[in-house]
C-alpha cells in the first residue's frame, strides 16, 4: 500500500499520531492546501456532572457565525459545556441558557465570508473561491480535577449515519448500540471521524455545508446540511459537580482557494483507497476508540480481505492462461 494511503488510514484511525500533510487518495488529485490543525481547551460539567466535548468536522472555518444575547457563538466547530447551568441534554449550537460555549477552528487559512457560498448570507467580494474537504478528524476529553473527585462514565460517541447529536442526552446516548462505555478519568478517551456519506469525501464551497440566510432560519427550515453535524464527542458524566475537564481536538484538512498558499501535490490511489473505504465501512456500526488499536483493526481487515481475493486472482490468471 502507498504511503500515501496508509497515511489516509493513519487520519481516519489515529489522527492525534499523525504529523505528515494528508490527502484523500482518490482521483481529485489537484494540488491543494494539506494542513493539521488542533484546538485545545477546558470545559466544565453541570451541577449534575453531566458535561461533553462534541466536534463537527464540517466547519473549516476560523470564524463563527451570529452571536446570541450572552455572546456565545450559534455556530462553530466545537461545542463543549462549560458549567454555569446545569444542561439535560447536548447542545452544539446557540446559547443554551449560557451553559454551552462555541470555538471556530482558529487557524484555518479562510473564514466564512470568503468561501463561494456563505451561509452567512454575506457576498463574497473578494472571488477567493474557497474550498475544503475533511480528510481525518479527532477529539479527546480527560479529567483535569483533584483525585478526591475522580470518578464516574464517558460515553465514547460517533453517530454511525454522520448526523448531529444535537439535543441527544446522556441517557440516550448510553443506551445506543454503538456507543462505548468506559470509566472516566485522567486519562485520555478518544473517538475518531470516518467518513459515511458519499458527499463526505468531496470538496465543499461552504465552510459549513449550509444555505444562505440566518442561522435561525437554517435550523427552522432544516436546511443547515452539515452546518450543525457534530457527528463526534465525548460525553461525562461525573461523581461530582461542576468539574473541570481538558480536550483535544486534530483535524487534517485539505484546502483549495485563489489565495491559499502552500498547495502541494496530491496522490491517487483508486485501489488502496477502495481497500480503506471497506475497512472503514465495518466500523461504523460500533465505537472503536480511536488510537493504534483502531489503525490495527483496519489494517487486518484490508489484509484478510487481500488474502481471501488471492486464491480467486490465481485461478482468474489460470484460467486467462488455458483459453
């Protein structure tokens, strides 16, 4: 398998391990933009130790759009709480009553307004035609509070159609299939991105995958597309309230655009790439955490469904060679 691919496999099971620029393999093989970009933060669970770190891979933008009344941001690329109101449920845009706090993805070389169509409902004048596409994403959250308040469950989430986990509590989302189950503490918990729509593997010409107009009419008109799909997160609940909490969030990215400096050559690798798509394809039924263990699943996986397709190769080759 090319570098290149396994590069690819390396993005979508074991981001935060990743250092080299990354493409897609595919037959988009136009120079572009590869960029790493990582967020760090701190967040904070309820009075009732009910707190998350949720992602959208979407959003490559480095600004958010609309603000509400407390100046929080309606959207962005990560939604965390951050402990001043007790929440029942996730919230990955608007205010949330001030215990939801928004970040854009700070660093990425374009902001809303400048991609070709802006959910902003902005006009862009400027003709930078921006573009981007995810390659491989992640998120990780750990305990950061004293020992004495050590303690409880994350639930390890990615919802397997690549929708939002908007308004989904932790009830709900301990009782789903695919969510994994562990104890929570200091140590890091991660989830990773895979791609499950084909749209996910193309470029967009909005930062946000949504529509013109206002973000209240987005979400009314559920015309938002990918605007709010923060398919990702880790969820807490703690043994104690109000508990603070870091997380991580990598995202490999490609972009295009008239202004984007740095573009590099692309690779396309139509074989390899089928390979990863079916070894992805097998885990989005269930929750792996990411991590060398995912990148080891997947590539077992591709290696044994090589070794099943050799003997019917050989006999193929055979036969070609008898008639």
């Amino acid at each position: 398998m090319p570098e290149c691919t396994q590069d690819y496999l390396k993005a979508l099971s074991m981001p935060f391990r990743l250092a080299n620029p990354v493409c897609i393999p595919d037959s988009h093989v136009v120079p572009s933009k590869k960029m790493k970009i990582v967020l760090r933060g701190t967040g904070r669970t309820d009075a009732n130790g009910f707190g998350y770190v949720t992602a959208n891979p979407f959003y490559t933008a480095n600004n958010s759009i609309g603000t509400g009344p407390t100046g929080d941001s309606y959207f962005g690329t990560i939604a965390y709480s951050n402990g001043n109101v007790t929440l029942p449920q996730i919230y990955t845009f608007g205010t949330a009553a001030g215990g939801s706090s928004m970040q854009p993805l700070i660093g990425a070389p374009y902001g809303i307004q400048e991609y070709d169509e802006s959910p902003t409902g902005v006009l862009e004048t400027s003709d930078v035609g921006a573009q981007s596409r995810v390659v491989g994403a992640g998120l990780r959250l750990r305990y950061s509070g004293t020992t004495l308040n050590k303690g409880g469950t994350a639930l390890i989430v990615r919802r397997e159609d690549g929708e939002t986990l908007h308004l989904m509590g932790y009830d709900l989302l301990a009782s789903r299939q695919n969510t994994k189950v562990v104890p929570y503490g200091d140590k890091w918990h991660e989830v990773s991105y895979v791609p499950v729509k084909p749209d996910d593997y193309d470029y967009c010409r909005n930062g946000a995958f949504g529509s013109t107009g206002t973000p209240d009419a987005l979400i009314d008109t559920n015309q938002c597309a990918k605007l709010s799909r923060h398919c990702i997160a880790i969820v807490v609940k703690g043994a104690a309230a109000v508990q603070p909490f870091d997380w991580e969030y990598v995202v490999h990215l490609e972009f295009l655009g008239k202004t984007v400096i740095g573009a590099s050559k692309s690779h396309s690798d139509l074989m390899g790439m089928s390979q990863v798509r079916n070894a992805v394809a097998s885990t989005t039924s269930q929750v792996v955490p990411s991590g060398p263990g995912l990148y080891n699943t997947l590539v077992n996986s591709i290696y044994n469904e090589a070794t099943r397709a050799l003997p019917k190769l050989v006999s193929l080759g055979a036969s070609k060679l008898l008639f």
